[in-house]
C-alpha cells in the first residue's frame, strides 16, 4: 500500500501560551487528533472541554472532523491554535443583526495568503528546495546556493521534471556535494546542522559559505576569523573563486550567476579550440598529399607493395589489397573472387 503524503507544518498557540513546534504529519490525519497531541492534559482540563479549541489558517477556521489534506493545508504553513470566545455580545460574534450576504461578501475576494518571514526563512535553511522534505544526507548544492537532498533532484532531472526556476542545474556536474555538521542530540529540534568550528546554527540567521572543492560548509565568522587559504575542517586548499554563499541575497545570487556563465562560456571556447584544432590537422595532412604521392618534407607515399615479402608473386599480393586488373563485372561487399554475376 502506498504510503501517506507527508507534511511539515508549524503549530503554534498564543492564545495558550505553548511554544511552537514543527511537525511532520500524515496529510490523512485529522485536525481533531493533531488538537489532542498538541494540546497537554493539564491545559485541557482548564479550558474545560477539547471543542472550546479551533485551529485556523491564515485566519480562516478550520473544521476539526477534517483532514490537513481535505482542509487544503499545504507544506510548510503555519496552523493556529485558537481558542474560542464565549457569547454575550462585544466579542466579535455574531449578534444576529448581520444577513448572509454580509459573509458571503467577506469571502468573494480572496485575500493573499500572510506568510510569516521567519518560518520562510528557516524553511529554506531546514528543507530541500526541490521537494520541501527536511534535508537529510547525502545533501547538494547548486551553482546559486540552493539546498537539495541529491536523490529527488537526480530523480527529476532523470525523469525531465525540474521546474524552471531550476533551469541551471542541466546535470551532476551542477551539483556539488557538501557535508552538514548535525548538532549532537538535535534529532527533534527545528535545527539540525550548525558550523563545526563555530557552533553557529544553519538556520538562516548566520551567513554560510561551502567550500566547492571539499563540499564542507563553514559559517562566514569562521573564515573571517581564522584567515587561511585551507578548509578549517579538511586542511585542503582552496580558491576564492571556490567559495559559495548558501541561500544568498539578490545580490550574491547574481555574483554566483555571473561567475556560472563564465566558467561555462570558457569551457565552450576550450571545447570548440580542440574541435578546431582537430578538424584543421585532418586538412593539412589532406593538404599535405602532393599529386605526385609524396607529403611535405619530401617523405615518400606508403604503398602496400614495398612491403611484399620475398619469392611472392607482385600480381597476387597486390590483389589482396585492391583489384589489381579492370573488369566489366563489380564486386560484391562480400568477396572480391565472386564478382557480380558469377555467383
């Protein structure tokens, strides 16, 4: 049977005063379950009963018999645990005077959808770029500073299917491997990798750099602090060039961009030298053939007959090689004894 859909969505309560978390949840599971885990005992025994909890959406309540997928709640979205205001007028409640067409207006215009900056953020440091998944080793980069897990963005450029935006990558020689530092005991916190020399968290509040020709990525205070031309984890040396900023600014994408097309174009021109230099040398040696059999420099023409062994008939050894007498009748591609015709 095939597996459920998994999603990673941000819970978080300020109604409750509990501290947010990020889960990863089946997408059949139902709003009521995910209240019942979420919630501790002892705060459902204050607010009395599990129903006085909603949960909502960018503001929009949701129905707890529902699943995440039914409710239409995508990847990487923030849920609100509510808690809900008892009548008596003044609470933002219906107080009967409003009609039907009053809600129906409210909803006509779709509204966009408010994202958090920080939950983007850490989404972008936490996950694949490609498949939304938390990153798990063996990770990549590409040329611009995107993070991967390898396997689905081999499995997508295999099956043809990467978006535009991934346009760049056109092979394995666009991705670079690289090695997370995971933080020790972090299997279920939101971080799980951090600078092996620093101890900064990858979380996208510190810059971050990867090194191309080792693949280890080192926050930016480590390598302004200990200046050196060598990986501060491997000791291999590396360029400047070779430096490459992980989930940069417009900016420092537009540098990685630049110096992508560079190396590209140089490696075209290399490409198209060689295939030059080959294609003119075949001319020359062409070229070089006079008509009267010899090369430039004087050097006499190969003929198969100078190398006729002694006692050997001139006729018969030159026949191996070519027709050595002019007939009416063609050969066939099969034997040169059986002219066409005769077999």
């Amino acid at each position: 049977m095939e597996s459920q859909k998994k999603l990673r969505v941000f819970v978080r309560s300020p109604d409750l005063g509990l501290p947010s978390r990020s889960l990863t949840l089946a997408s059949d599971l139902t709003l009521r379950r995910l209240k019942l885990s979420f919630v501790p005992q002892s705060v459902l025994s204050q607010t009395l009963n599990l129903d006085s909890l909603y949960f909502s959406l960018n503001g929009k309540p949701l129905i707890d018999s529902s699943s995440l997928a039914e409710s239409g709640v995508p990847g990487s979205s923030t849920l609100t645990l509510r808690l809900r205001l008892r009548g008596g007028g003044g609470d933002g409640g219906a107080t009967g005077a409003e009609s039907r067409d009053c809600y129906l207006n409210m909803y006509a215009t779709k509204k966009p959808d408010k994202v958090d900056p920080n939950e983007t953020r850490l989404s972008k440091w936490t996950t694949c770029a490609l498949s939304a998944e938390p990153l798990a080793p063996p990770c990549v980069i590409d040329r611009l500073g995107n993070l991967f897990n390898k396997e689905p963005l081999v499995e997508a450029l295999l099956h043809k299917k990467l978006p535009k935006e991934f346009g760049h990558i056109r092979g394995l020689k666009d991705m670079i491997p690289i090695h997370l530092s995971p933080i020790p005991g972090a299997a279920d916190s939101e971080t799980k990798f951090q600078c092996p020399i620093t101890g900064q968290e990858f979380n996208g509040k510190y810059g971050f750099l990867a090194i191309r020709g080792c693949g280890h990525v080192l926050s930016i205070k480590a390598l302004k602090e200990v200046k050196s031309s060598a990986c501060l984890v491997c000791h291999k040396e590396f360029l400047e060039a070779d430096k490459m900023v992980v989930n940069g600014s417009a900016e420092e994408v537009a540098v990685l961009r630049e110096r992508m097309e560079e190396e590209r174009g140089r490696l075209k021109e290399r490409k198209e030298k060689k295939v030059g230099a080959c294609l003119s040398g075949t001319k020359h040696a062409i070229d070089g053939i006079l008509e009267n059999g010899k090369k430039d420099g004087g050097g006499k023409r190969f003929k198969a007959v100078d190398m006729m062994p002694a006692h050997a008939t001139k006729e018969v050894y030159a026949s191996i090689f070519t027709s050595s007498k002019k007939s009416d009748f063609k050969e066939t591609f099969t034997c040169r004894s059986l002219p066409l015709g005769r077999n």
